[in-house]
C-alpha cells in the first residue's frame, strides 16, 4: 500500500505507528479483557515494539499536516517493551494481578501471520519535522486504562 501510495502520489505522508490502542480495538484492551474473564494468560515475551496511543497518534498527525510533512513518518509513544511487559503494566494499572500475565515465546503461541521479533520505531524524523516527541508509552498507558475504568463503570 505504502509503495502503491507513493508511486501515484510522490509527495505523499505515509506514517507507520506501533502497537495501536485505543477507545476501542488493540492489544491492551484484550489484555484487560482477557485478564477480567481468566485467571491466567500467556503473553509473548519474545516480541518488542512501540506501543502507541491512538489520541497521541491522532494528535501527531495533525502536527505532520501543519508542518507540510511527506514521505515516510514513523509515530509512536517513546520507548520500547515487549508484548508481555506490556500486559503486566496495564494490569497493574487496572489494579489486577500482573502476575496473571505468564510467558511464552512466538513459537509456541503460534500465531497464523508471522510478526516480527523486534519492531521498536525510530521516530527521531516526526521529532525533526514537528520540534515534539510524543509521551512515555508508560504515561499514555496509565491515562488509556485510567479512561477505561471509567467508561466500565458507567
């Protein structure tokens, strides 16, 4: 798609996130999900990426118009983490047992689509074109889960 893209439109934005969460769809709230309905899952251990907030995302994107950017663009919240990591701090955050969360490795979860063992994204060109850096992924975690008890407890 990314090739198609920049073949009929040269000067196109193309932006690549990480692990996308949000309101709705993505990992963590499986995870949580997950962790309300079984007393123990098993996460990978053996993948690494950039978590990334769908609102961060979203914001980041609009400063990318505003600065006229094109070509490739990779967006995510900072820092990297495993898949496991991860779902041990959102449920930690939650307020549930991180300990639920067991390891396992890409092999023996196996998966149908193969996904790549680390996947961390450089994201230094959006801080070059926009004078930002999106947050920790650790702080859009904690505001993420913090929105999600919320709308639960409604």
């Amino acid at each position: 798609g990314e090739r198609r893209a920049a073949a009929v439109l040269p000067e196109c934005l193309i932006v690549r996130g990480g692990w996308l969460y949000g309101r709705e769809k993505g990992f963590v709230n499986a995870i949580l999900a997950a962790a309300a309905a079984r007393p123990r899952l098993e996460v990978v251990e053996d993948e690494e990426g950039s978590p990334t907030y769908a609102p961060d995302l979203a914001r980041a994107l609009a400063a990318l118009v505003e600065a006229g950017a094109s070509g490739i663009v990779h967006v995510a919240n900072q820092g990297g983490t495993s898949r496991l990591a991860l779902a041990r701090a959102a449920l930690a955050l939650a307020g549930d047992d991180p300990a639920k969360v067991v390891p396992t490795t890409r092999a023996a979860f196996g998966r149908p689509a193969p996904r790549p063992r680390y996947s961390v994204l450089a994201c230094a060109r959006y801080a070059r074109l926009t004078g930002a850096v999106l947050r920790p992924w650790r702080e859009a975690l904690a505001e993420h889960v913090a929105l999600r008890a919320k709308e639960v407890a409604r």
